[in-house]
C-alpha cells in the first residue's frame, strides 16, 4: 500500500478519482524522481491514471517495468492493464423448502471445486483485432459458500477483472450461473475506471446454466435509442430481445423468460364435462385482447381449448414477472380468512338455498364476532380437503373467519341506506366509472328491438318532474343538471340466460340522479327491465323514491339490483378489462420489442411490474369457469361474455381521464380551467383527484419524452419504439387494429399522449377501481354483487311473503352467507396493499435506475408533485363545502392520495396493477 503511494507522489490523488489523466502526468513528468518500492526511477516518465476510491489496490502504471513494480500490468502483446472489481448484490430467499436447502448446500459444495458464477465485462466499444465488442476475462464471484449462509436480505459479493487500458465504458456484463439453483440479481456496480462507478440495475433472476444454455446479459443503467446504442452493444441489444420473444413453440417452462401472445382458451375446462366449457375469448368471433402464451398442450376433449393449471400448481408467467417472495405471501396468506378463496370453490353445491342471513345483526357478526366453520356445517368438508389449515385456524382462532368492519359501516351504519350514499357512490365509491350527463330524455336502446324489444324507455316525464325543484325536464337537461348510470344495453342482452341460472335473479337497470343546488346526486328514478316474452308483454318497470313503507322497501331492493348490476360493471369492464386485459399486450409487446437501454422502456419498467402474473392468477382461479367472478357476481357462468361484448365499445384513444370524462359529458372543454376541462359536477371526487395525477403523470412523461427525442420526427425512425406500438396494436389487439380511432405515433406530442395514457391506467385508473372493494363492498348490503330475487308485484306469489316479512325477503334476495364469506374474503385480499408496494413517485433504486442525471433530477421533482397532490386532497378532505368527500360518517376519498401503509387503507395509488 505505501508503494503505491509512493508512486502517485501525493496523497490527493488517493482522494479524486476524477483527476484526469493529463494533468496528472503533468504533475507526475514535474517530478524529477520517485521512489517505488524503494527502487529509484531517473529520468523515466511516468504516466499514472487515477481509478474510482474504491480501495488503494485499483491503479495503473504505463512506460515502467512490470518486474521492478511487482505487478503484472502488460499482457503478451504490451498493452498496459487496470484492475477493476465488480460489487454484486444478491437479494436472498425469506424462506427456503426443503429441497431448495438441499440444492443450496449441494451449490456451495461445488462452488468451492469451480462450478461458480461467471461474470464477463463487454464494453462499449469494439476491439478492431477480435472485430467485436472489446471483453475482459471471465471472472468469479468470490466466497459464495462463505456468503450465502448469511442470513441477511441482501449479500454483496465481489468479482475481481484485469481489463485493457484503453477499454472504454463497461456497457454489459455477461454472467454464467454454473450453480443447480437460480438466483435473484439486484444490481451490479463496477468500480475502478476513472469514469466512477458504473452502475447496472438487474432486479432478476440468473437461472441455472443447464437450464437456459446461454449466458445473462446485463446493461448499464444509460439509456440509449437504438441508432444511439454504443457499437460494442448491438449485436447484445438485438440478441436479448430475440431471445425474450422465443420461437412461438413448445410448452414454457417456469424458468423462462419468454414473452408471447396468445388468445384466452383456458378458461374452460371442457375435459371435466360439458358444464365447464366456455367460450374462447380472441379471434373474429369473440374479439379480445390477447394474453401471454404458455404454450401448454390441449385438452383431450376439444384440441381448441388449451389444458388447465389448477391451484397450488403454478401457472406460467416469465420468470422475472413471477411475484417476490414478500409479495407472494401476502397474496396468498395476507390473512387467515382468505383461505376461503382457496377451499370454497368447490362447495356451491345448493348454496343459494342454505345458509340465509336471519337478520342485519347476524350479517354484523361477520365482522363483530366472526364466522364459525362449523355453523357453516363446512368443518368437516375442509378437514377432508386441507386438514392442516383447519387446524391452524383452529388453534389461532377457535376456528374462526373473522373480518374487519368495513370503512362504509364503520362510522355509520346505516349509511348504506340512505339515498344521497348511494348516489355519492357513483362520484367516490369503488365505480366512479359510470356516470354520465343526460343529454336527451328519456333515454334510447341501441340493441336490436327485433330481438330484444322496443328501444323506447318506460321512463316519461311524469316520472321524474317532481324531483327536480320545479325545473321542468328540458331546463334539467340544459342545466346539465341530469345524470344517468344505464345498464340497459349491457344486461339485457344476457338476461334470459342469466335468470335461468340456479340462485341469479337481476333486471337491466337504468337510474336517473339529479345534480342539486348543494352538488350533491339523489336518485330520483330506477327503471327495471327484463326481456320481453311477448309482443305484449310488460318488461319495463319503473321505481320512484318511498312514500310510505312497502314502497321503501321495493325502493330498497330497486337500489340493490342498481348496485348489483354495477358491481358487475366494475369488475368485468372498468377493472379487468379496461385496465388489466387491455394492458397486457402493451407490457407483452415491451419486452419483446423495447431493448431495457431504450428510454421508454425504462419509463414504463415500474408500470408493468406484477402485472402478468395477477392476470394469469385471474386466469386460474377468478375468471375463469366456476371462478370467483362467476360464483359472486350476477352474470355467473356469462361473466367474460358480458366483459368482451364490452370490448367492441373500447377505445383506446378515449381511456386517458380527461378524454374519457369528455366522452361521458361530465366535462367539457374549457382552456380557462386548470386542466383545460370544466368539470360539470365540481364535487366529482374521482375526476377532480384525479385530474391532478393525470396532469403531474403527463408533464413528467413530456420531460422524459422531449430530453430524448429532441427532434419529434426521431420518433418515426425509432424502430424499436415502432415495432412495440404496432405489435402491441396488430397482435396484442389484433381483432380491434383495424379500427380508425387507434391514435398515430408520429411525433413527441402522439407518444405523450400513448404513454400517459398507460401509465394512468396502470396506475390510478387501477388504484381507483380495485382497493376501495373491501372498505365499499365487504359490507354486502351496501353492495350486494349478485340477487337471488326479483322484486314481487301485488300479482305474485311471493308478495304476501316479502309484505308480511319485508326484512327477511330482503335478506333472502342478498347473496348467501356462504357468497358472502367467500366473496369478501377473495376482496380484503385484492383491497390490500403488500409490503414491497412502489407507489407511483417511487422507484426501486431512485438514484441509479437511469445513468441520466437529469433524468433523475425530473422524477425527484415528479415525487415531489406527488407529495403535493397528497396534501391537497388532504385539504380537500377537509373541506365541509365538499359535501361528497366531507360530512358526518361520510368516507373521505382517499383512493387517489398517492401513498399507503401495508393492508386494507381505502388509498394508496401504486405504479402498476399488482393485485
């Protein structure tokens, strides 16, 4: 160490490793003498280049002699070399089974007799004499069996490289996992070269070399557009993405990191009976988004339809897509009571039949006592299927499922009841998706009347003129002043099937709300309609607020078929498909077509995280054929036909908020106004919060976008950048890319507005709509998700019934205690938020997920606007003026607000959809 002092001359080099290497021969060539080692150097020049103050050891001499140095600094051919060292961290497993312990000890043990993790340097530029990019030696990563018993979260471990003077920038590394097991690579730092520390975010798995037969490749963190990339880099850029698009062929296996499309033929289950088939969602007669290809055999039964994985197998997702182990465990086992999800399933058998709740007191005791498994009479049945669960929840709980008290009842209860909660529901509930203005009266079908009856309303003006405080019905219209949420169009068309379904009763509802004086919604009318079964026949019924206490009741249950009907709106339209099915070919597209060095993929990296792979769990166990959706909510067996009648509506080019809320007509373009729209209904929690992130998400993505396209016309010859929009659209969307609305990618200003677009949907267009589920819908009054009755008139058997005992029939036509168990079970799991959560103005490694420094200098003054929109909703909250968010017992709306704790907190807006 003092010799190495001795040859810098001064210990201020030790301290700058930014010193350039021509001012220091100049201070070196000043001296007339040095002493190295003790031996004395005359006359000779000596050219010293300083290295990154990692440690004293990293240096390089040039014109000395290797013999008098004691260091070897020349290879046969002369050149001078450095030594530079690699920090590799290495995220460890929590937990470990058995099997992988073993394999573990089995690694160490030939870690030690060189089997080892290799790593290899490639630089940026291309070493004229090889005609390829210029790499060091291989290299091993050091004491792996020392390390890798620590049971620390993260390991560092070191990789030693002698490289060329004249090397240029490490731009990749190569890596060989000569070891039995794969594991998760955090990052890479290099440290040595003057440049300071090069910087190399993994965030991935290193398989096994006998499993991928190739070698990783890993670049530093400096974005590059394609006619950017770095001569040393492009045949590795361009073999990276061949190698994520595979071929096409073969079965996936879990190990791969294969990235492919395919069409939704797995969620019947045809081999099991003729009950389980359903139809395949993609393709002309169905058109749907695509999905990722697992590449699985078909079934036996029917060769169209591809076989099935069933829990606890898994199901294939690319490796690095897979959920981390923390978020794992808090998917699978966030609490107890969630074992419903996995074990109820199977015993529907008659549960619209049994189990009734015997009054509001016995649905309370869901959360202020807990559920029994014996007074289900399911004690038994779940001994014989999981035996050591049951007895864990035996032990923890004396076998109890006990729930938290929903948000919506927690301050009051019987808020769920009154009229203006049910219209506020609509602006800051769960589905703020629906509303729309009014702009003619009454309202029109736009199905087939040959088919499915006249298109005229039963509503008329009689029916609403007394609700509007002695406006006429024309002077609401003009004042903007009536809203709708029409289920009409989407219900009816699947009404005949649905209600011939054991336990489904529902109507094709339409409601009507009038905007009043204070901002505030009532409803002032519920149109019921079934399908027609004569030319004659009565199929429209129209409900009007009480009078008196039969009509309150029939009011009560003309709500809950409302919310019924919206409940599965929500889930099937505005959550899966609009943001979770629509998604998925753009993330898919991504990795096949994006290199990781290209700017967008960087931007768009944190937005895709977990997605895939909560939508191949949906895929599995929610909606698919006797899944979650189909036993919980109305549509049953019909759920993802109803999803992709849907779809034929979808436009891409209208789902960013301020298009979409134009589309409804609660706003209207305004360039007066803050985010150039006027808001029709100020009080309009959803769009207003909203708003605010949009904006903050648009001005960050033009930053981003503008730094590296500097010239528009540099989008157009992009051709990576190209070849993702158009797979994405072509492939991803193939049944709708013909359609004339899908928006240009021409310029800077079309990309904006693309990638804004998906990243507000991925984040809080999601937010929105998925973790108010449990703090809105576990309390299954206030949004019961299917009926088992319909509403009796004076002319059906049932009346006396629900007349001498309104409560009970009410309870009757709710869903089951079973349905319910089962079903806000499956809703506090996906309501809740996991520990690894990033929410959007975070990303993992802030500082060194881009090598721009200005780039990071944008994204911190982006999380800073985060922060800021959080306070003002905050403010927001508290303001009594904003009778919508504010009042007594009245839930603030929180679901925009940027960041949350773990679990059920009703807020918290993370970067991609990861539940």
């Amino acid at each position: 160490m003092a010799g190495t002092k001795e040859i810098l001359c001064s210990s201020i080099i030790e301290k700058s490793p930014y010193i350039s290497s021509t001012k220091l021969t100049q201070k070196l060539n000043n001296n007339k003498r040095c002493s190295v080692s003790g031996k004395n150097f005359r006359g000779r020049r000596l050219s010293v280049t300083p290295v990154a103050a990692i440690s004293e050891d990293y240096y390089l001499i040039k014109k000395s002699k290797p013999s008098d140095l004691g260091f070897n600094n020349r290879d046969d051919s002369g050149d001078a070399k450095i030594k530079v060292r690699a920090v590799i961290t290495v995220r460890n497993k929590i937990k470990e089974d058995l099997k992988e312990a073993l394999v573990k000890h089995f690694d160490n043990f030939s870690d030690m007799i060189g089997r080892n993790v290799v790593l290899q340097i490639v630089s940026t530029d291309i070493d004229p004499r090889a005609r390829g990019p210029k790499k060091s030696g291989e290299a091993v990563l050091k004491d792996w069996s020392k390390k890798s018993k620590l049971k620390a979260e993260r390991v560092n471990y070191l990789a030693e490289f002698v490289v060329d003077s004249n090397f240029g920038l490490p731009g990749a590394i190569l890596i060989t996992n000569n070891h039995q097991q794969e594991f998760f690579l955090e990052s890479i730092t290099i440290e040595g070269f003057a440049s300071g520390p090069v910087h190399f975010p993994c965030n991935s798995w290193v398989q096994s070399f006998k499993d991928i037969q190739t070698k990783r490749i890993f670049f530093h963190n400096k974005p590059y557009l394609p006619h950017e990339t770095p001569a040393g880099l492009r045949a590795l850029r361009e073999k990276e993405l061949k190698e994520l698009r595979g071929n096409g062929k073969g079965e996936r296996k879990m190990s791969d990191r294969i990235y492919d499309y395919d069409i939704y033929n797995d969620l019947g289950n045809p081999d099991k009976g003729g009950e389980f088939a359903r139809p395949i969602l993609g393709g002309e007669k169905i058109p749907y988004p695509r999905r990722c290809r697992t590449g699985r055999p078909p079934m036996e039964t029917d060769i169209k339809y591809e076989s099935r994985v069933e829990k606890p197998l898994p199901i294939y997702v690319p490796r690095d897509e897979q959920f981390e182990e923390s978020k794992a465990g808090t998917f699978s086992f966030c609490r107890l009571k969630a074992v419903l999800h996995n074990l109820l399933p199977s015993l529907t058998t008659n549960i619209s039949s049994k189990h009734d709740f015997t009054g509001f007191k016995h649905l309370d005791s869901l959360f202020s006592e807990g559920l029994l498994l014996n007074n289900l009479g399911l004690h038994d049945e779940l001994v014989k299927k999981l035996p050591q669960v049951v007895h864990k929840i035996q032990a923890t709980s004396q076998g109890l499922i006990k729930f938290d008290t929903p948000s919506i009842v927690s301050k009051d209860k019987l808020a769920w009841m009154r009229d203006d909660e049910f219209a506020r529901q609509f602006l800051a509930g769960v589905n703020p998706a629906s509303i729309r203005r009014m702009q003619s009266f009454p309202p029109v079908s736009n199905l087939d009347p040959e088919t499915y009856g006249p298109v005229e309303s039963a509503l008329t003006e009689e029916h609403i003129v007394g609700y509007l405080d002695g406006m006429s019905v024309q002077e609401a219209l003009d004042g903007n002043r009536l809203f709708i949420v029409d289920y009409h169009d989407t219900y009816l068309p699947f009404l005949e099937r649905l209600n011939a379904l054991d336990g489904r009763k529902a109507y094709a509802t339409r409601t009507v709300f009038f905007l009043t004086s204070l901002g505030t919604l009532k409803p002032i009318a519920i149109e019921l309609s079934s399908p027609p079964s004569g030319p004659n026949s009565k199929s429209k019924r129209v409900v009007s607020p009480p009078e008196d206490a039969t009509s309150n009741w029939i009011w009560q249950l003309a709500k809950a078929h409302v919310c019924s009907n919206d409940a599965g709106v929500h889930q099937l339209v505005h959550h899966w498909l609009r943001t979770h099915a629509s998604l998925e070919p753009f993330i898919i597209s991504a990795h096949r077509q994006l290199s990781c060095m290209h700017p967008i993929y960087k931007l768009l990296e944190p937005h895709m995280r977990y997605t895939l792979h909560i939508n191949a769990l949906a895929r599995q166990s929610l909606i698919n054929g006797d899944g979650v959706i189909e036993s919980s909510f109305s549509p049953g067996r019909y759920s993802m036909e109803m999803s992709a009648a849907a779809y034929q509506n979808w436009r891409f080019d209208l789902e960013g908020l301020p298009f979409e809320l134009v589309r409804r007509g609660i706003a209207v373009p305004d360039s007066t106004q803050p985010h150039g729209l006027r808001l029709l209904i100020k009080d309009y929690p959803y769009a207003a919060d909203g708003l605010l992130i949009w904006d903050a998400i648009e001005n960050w993505v033009r930053d981003y976008v503008c730094h590296y396209y500097k010239d528009p016309s540099l989008v157009a010859d992009d051709r990576e950048l190209q070849a993702w929009y158009y797979e994405a659209v072509n492939v991803g969307h193939a049944d709708v890319s013909d359609a004339s609305w899908w928006p240009e990618l021409n310029n800077t200003d079309d990309l904006v507005r693309i990638i804004t677009t998906l990243v507000w949907l991925g984040s809080a267009q999601h937010a929105a709509l998925n973790f108010g589920q449990y703090p809105y819908g576990g309390y299954i009054p206030n949004r019961p998700v299917l009926m088992r009755r319909l509403i009796p008139d004076e002319n059906d058997p049932e009346y006396a019934s629900f007349i001498s005992d309104p409560q009970r029939f009410y309870l009757s036509a709710l869903p089951s205690v079973l349905q319910t168990s089962k079903f806000i079970a499956v809703i506090d799991t996906l309501s809740t938020h996991s520990p690894d959560e990033e929410y959007l103005g975070e990303r993992a490694q802030p500082s060194t997920w881009t090598g721009d420094p200005v780039i990071v200098e944008k994204f911190f003054e982006f999380s800073s606007e985060m922060r800021r929109i959080e306070k003002e909703i905050d403010r927001r909250n508290a303001d009594p003026s904003l009778r919508n968010r504010c009042g007594a017992g009245v839930i603030p709306y929180e679901l925009m607000a940027p960041s949350s704790e773990p679990g059920v907190t009703c807020r918290g807006v993370p970067n991609s959809i990861t539940i």
